[in-house]
C-alpha cells in the first residue's frame, strides 16, 4: 500500500467534519444577521453619591429601578398611564439576599 503524506483519508469521518462545519457556518451567518441577539433592556444607568439607578422597559411600563446604599433598600417605580411616577415595591436588601440564597441552596 502506498499512502504518501498528502493524500486525503478516505472514509466515514470526513462526513461528520462537512456536517460540523456547516453546522457552524450556519450559526456564523445566523449570528452575523442578528437572529440571535439579546438585548439589554437598561436603559440607563447612574450612580449618585449612595443612590444607583437604573431605568428599563417593564413591558407596558417604563421602570425606575432605586438602590439606596445608605438605607439598604431596593426601591422599584414605575410609570403609570397618567405620566406619573409611582412606587411599585420596595425591599430590604439584607432579608432579600437571604431570600435568594436560601432559594438558590434548594435548587441542585
């Protein structure tokens, strides 16, 4: 048998390599189109002095999202169909941080 280095192996397994490899020319392209895009929905963000904010799209809401530093608290607003700025919720952060912990320690 009288093989040189640069022939190509015959065979079953160039077929998986042509499957591979268009497999990930499809997601190049995909990817490329912007089919596969999240988006971040802040939309912007500050910080000032024990005060971060963070404003995003809820849905049908705009939403204020208010970390207190200071106090510790987390402070959610929204904006009501009148334009108005209203309190959704506001949590402590300690029991919060408790709270996720304790629900991430359930999950294996």
């Amino acid at each position: 048998m009288n093989t040189t280095p640069n022939t190509p192996v015959r065979g079953g397994r160039g077929g998986w390599l042509w499957l591979s490899a268009g497999i990930l020319a499809g997601l190049i392209v995909v990817q490329g189109a912007g089919m596969l895009e999240s988006e971040a929905t802040a939309d912007m963000t500050t910080t000032m002095q024990s005060y971060s904010m963070m404003t995003t799209d809820g849905g049908t809401d705009e939403v204020l999202v208010v970390v207190d530093s200071r106090q510790e608290s987390l402070m959610i607003y929204r904006v009501n169909q009148n334009n108005r700025l209203q309190l959704y919720k506001r949590e402590q952060l300690g029991p919060l941080f408790t709270r996720a912990r304790a629900q991430g320690a359930v999950r294996p």
